[in-house]
C-alpha cells in the first residue's frame, strides 16, 4: 500500500521534473549567455529578463499553490517561441510538444485547477 502511494507520487511528479529539466537550463543559458547572436531580439535586457521570467515561472509552477500561475508564465513563453520559430521559418513542432508538456504535467498534478466550477 505505501509502495504503491510512493510510485503515484513519482509518476505524478515525473513530467514536472522533465519539463523543469528542459527550463532551467534554457533560463541559465538566457541569463548566463546573454549575448546571443542571431536571435529575433539581440538585447541582452531582453535576454536576461526572459531568464529570469523563466526562473520566477520555473519556481512558481514546482509550488502547488501558484502552480497555475507558474504554468500560465511558462506558457505564455512558449507560446511566443513557437510564434517566433514560425516567423523565422524554423520547425515548430518540438517547440509546440514542450508547450503542450507543460500543460499536461500540471493537469497530472492538479486536475481540479483544470475543471470548470458550476454555478449550482
């Protein structure tokens, strides 16, 4: 019984952990390495704001209470990645299954966020 309560708890947390694994180094790399050449907006302002939009995203959606909020933030994100790689010409679709990724591994973790509230 305890054995099964601590796999429904790894299982839950898992695609959290990979989609945190997927952000923290692009927010590392936008912060570190804000220099970047050859991207839409050149402005190291920019950069390091989108690192730590990313971090502040990253922290709010691993905490169950702002989890939606955190989602919304790392959302709207990539939502405007996959707007710039079908701007530059780029495929979007890696782009487009990590966006989905990250709704999906807050709907595990919380469904009733996701659920309409009836007024009865």
């Amino acid at each position: 019984m305890k054995a099964n309560k601590i796999l429904r708890t790894i299982l839950i947390w898992l695609p959290s952990v990979a989609i945190v694994l997927f952000y923290i180094p692009n927010a590392l790399d936008k912060l570190i390495n804000h220099n970047q050449t050859g991207k839409v907006v050149e402005s190291s302002a920019v950069m390091i704001t989108a690192g730590l939009f990313i971090l502040i995203g990253v922290a709010l959606f691993l905490y169950n209470k702002t989890m939606i909020i955190g989602t919304a933030m790392l959302t709207l994100y990539m939502v405007f990645i996959v707007l710039i790689h079908m701007y530059k010409g780029k495929p979007s679709e890696l782009v487009i299954l990590i966006l989905m990724s990250t709704v999906f591994a807050a709907y595990i973790r919380n469904p009733e966020l996701f659920q309409m509230k009836s007024k009865s």
